[in-house]
C-alpha cells in the first residue's frame, strides 16, 4: 500500500482513479418521460424529419412571396383571401400562382402551409380590405416566417449521442418525434458506509460523546443528484472485523463503495487498510493536496471503485463532489460531460492560502451593488467567505457555492473576481 499521505493534486489524483476504472455499462429501457437525468445507453435518430410538415411561426397571411414584392406601406401590395387555415389539420385549398391578384390565406402559428404558399405575412404587416381582400405592407422572402420541414432535424440524423445525460430539453425532444421510450445506462449501486464509535444515527438521543450520523444522508442526496442509487450500510464500528465484512459486503453487492471517516493517520483509522486487502490494485491515492479533505482515500478491487472520504461533514461532502460525482459518471459511460454551473463574483474579503496547496472556500452570494457600468454585464454577486471547521454542517448549508484557491496562489485579495462553483 502507498505511504499514508503523499499528497497528489485533486485532478492528478481523480486521473489515477479514472485510468484504472474500465467501467462496464449495462442498458435497460424505461419511458421517455421518466428519464430525466438518466445517461443514453445508445445514441438516438429522428425516426422522422422535425417539422414533419412546413409550419408558421407567427400569426398572419399565408403567401407566395414573390405576390409580395415591392409592397410598402408608401404603396401596399393587395391580395386576395381564399380561406383560413384549420388548426390541427391540412388545409383543403392551395395559393395558386393566378394572374393579376394573387392569394392568401389566414393562418396561426404552428398551422400547416397551404400547397403552393412559401412564406407568411405577419399579421401586424397586413390590414383587412373588405371580406375578401388582404392589403400587404411589406414584402417578405421566400421561408420568412416558415419552419421547413427537417428544419429542426431530418430523417434518421442522430439527435442524442450515447453518453448523454437526458435534461428536460432532450426529454421534450423525443416526445416530439414519438419517442416515448429510451435505453439508458443503469444507475450506479453506490455503497455508503459510515464509521465511528462516537457516531449514531439521527433519530437517537444523543449521550455524551455521540454525533448523529450526517454523511450517510448528505452523501445519498449527492449520489442520486449525480445519477447514482444510494445503498445505506449503516454505521461501522472501529474494529477490523466489522470494517471489513461491511466493505466486503458493500462491495459485492455495489458498483462504488464510499466510507465515510477512518481516512486519517490514526491506528483507529482501519479504511485504507481494509482497502488495500480487498483485491487488486488496491489503495491508489492516500491523501490529497486540498483543504478539506486531504487524507482522501481512492482505491479500486476486482474492479470495481472505493474511495474513503474524512468523517467531517464539510470535507465529505466537498471531497465527494470532486470524487464521487466524477466516479458515478464514469460508471454510466458519460461522454459529453456539460461544465459546472459557476458565476462570477467580487471577494468581499483577504483569503489566505497555502502555496502548494489547492483550498476550496465556502461563500455566499450577495447582489453587487457597486458594479461598475463597464463591469454589470459580468459582475453581479459578491461572494462573501463563510468561515467554520469542516465538521460544522451548517457553514455549507449556508452557504451558495465554492471558491477555488489554485495551488500556485498565496491567497485572494478582497476586490478581486473569482469563480463561484454553485452548490
């Protein structure tokens, strides 16, 4: 097993991981309607072109466009009204070409073009002459106002990779070419186990010396945020015989194990050990440049990933994000992988750091009152640091993102725009 605490870089030490990770993907079919979130098994195609049929895209006069050239409201062009278009159904009349004054017809938004018309006439550019006759104000080209058919997408083009995780955009998507069912990647069974002696679960009354178990149930909401199934496994005990049937148990059963506290270099601390003993390779990356969360545990067994995250509430959650999140991705064969929601803001105070070391930082957003005019379009929030121990639950829980010290700074000065990483 590597020395305890030779400290690797977050993403030196997430490479690690992710190199030795050969994933296998399983599929299975649910409805398109319940798939938000999920990651596509396999890529989509369009079984049909989108729009199916050519359709406005405002209320108006349906039209040759070549009827219309050279209308102005100086010297308006006049057509003849033959009908209205049905909402729903295919209009049972066409725009004749004809000789002297030319045809329209009224039509809605989203209703079908009758044969023969290749543009449309916003209604605000129009007036009504009689029953029977439309005054025209302004010329339109061909297409204008028109949705052609496959505009959206063609017969058979691929719409969604493998690989992509479905967002309500992607859900909408397939309902609109009918398909109400997709294969998508299984949800990762993650294992979460909790340890201590001194840890209980939250519905007992606390005796001296006891915390209620927070992480197994931060950690359940961040696995099914990212995709993944939570497994509970309950609260371990410090002694090496219940740490390991409880990790080899975990293991059988899930895809990713996550044990909580017993990551630090103390002899109670049995996580790593058990790891290691697990199968081969064993523990990868024991301790990681970052605060908090250095004595971070990555390793990988017949397989399949574990990783030991620090018992302090903060830090788990954190290291979690940098972790786990990535790990549950791998395992449903993420390909297209969207950038963190982030936003930028003005520090509000001095932020020190130590170089060499990478340090994510609490903060809340406030409106940014003294934003420049040049600056307005990009600054909008001030991000005030919250300070607390990481096993202070509540300074996260207050909190609206995270800042990022890089590891080749000293600190942050006050004033200056950072990222927020949004929680």
């Amino acid at each position: 097993m590597p020395e305890f605490l030779t400290l690797l870089p977050p993403q030196e030490a997430l490479q690690a991981l992710l190199q030795r990770l050969e994933p296998s993907v399983t599929c299975e079919e649910i409805e398109s309607a319940a798939a938000l979130g999920r990651v596509t098994g396999e890529a989509v195609s369009a079984p049909l072109p989108l729009p199916s049929f050519p359709r406005s895209t405002v209320d108006g006069y349906a039209v040759r466009a070549a009827n219309t050239y050279g209308a102005s409201e100086s010297l308006p062009g006049y057509l003849r009204l033959i009908g209205e278009v049905p909402m729903g159904a295919a209009p049972g009349f066409s725009i004749e070409p004809g000789r002297g004054i030319g045809s329209c017809a009224l039509i809605h938004t989203g209703g079908m073009l009758p044969e023969g018309a290749d543009a449309v006439v916003m209604v605000e550019h129009t007036q009504s002459v009689g029953s029977d006759e439309v005054e025209i104000l302004r010329a339109v080209a061909v297409g204008e106002n028109v949705l052609k058919v496959g505009e959206d997408v063609a017969q058979g083009e691929q719409i969604i990779p493998a690989g992509v995780r479905l967002r309500p955009a992607e859900i909408g998507g397939l309902m609109a070419l009918g398909i109400t069912r997709v294969r998508v990647a299984r949800r990762p069974r993650v294992g979460i186990l909790s340890s201590g002696d001194e840890v209980v679960p939250p519905e007992s009354d606390l005796q001296p010396g006891q915390v209620r178990d927070v992480n197994a149930f931060t950690l359940s909401a961040l696995v099914e945020s990212a995709g993944g199934e939570p497994v509970r496994y309950g609260i371990i005990p410090d002694r090496v015989e219940a740490m390991q049937a409880a990790i080899r148990r975990a293991h059988a059963e899930c895809d990713l194990v996550v044990v909580t506290a017993g990551s630090s270099a103390s002899t109670r601390d049995l996580t790593a050990q058990v790891m290691d003993e697990l199968g081969e390779p064993g523990v990868l990356v024991h301790g990681v440049n970052v605060r908090p969360g250095k004595p971070t545990i990555l390793a990988i067994a017949g397989g399949k990933p574990l990783i030991g995250l620090p018992g302090n509430p903060v830090s788990a959650l954190v290291i979690a994000g940098l972790f786990v999140t990535p790990v549950i991705a791998a395992l449903q064969g993420v390909v297209r992988k969207r950038p963190p929601a982030t936003v930028t803001a003005r520090l509000t105070l001095n932020l020190s750091s130590q170089a060499g070391r990478e340090d994510w930082v609490t903060v809340r957003l406030l409106p940014d009152a003294g934003a420049s005019s040049s600056e307005a379009h990009q600054v909008r929030y001030q991000a005030e640091p919250i300070f607390g121990k990481s096993n202070l639950i509540f300074t996260l829980a207050a909190a609206d993102g995270l800042v990022r010290i890089p590891p080749d700074a000293n600190g942050l000065a006050a004033g200056s725009l950072v990222e927020v990483h949004l929680l």
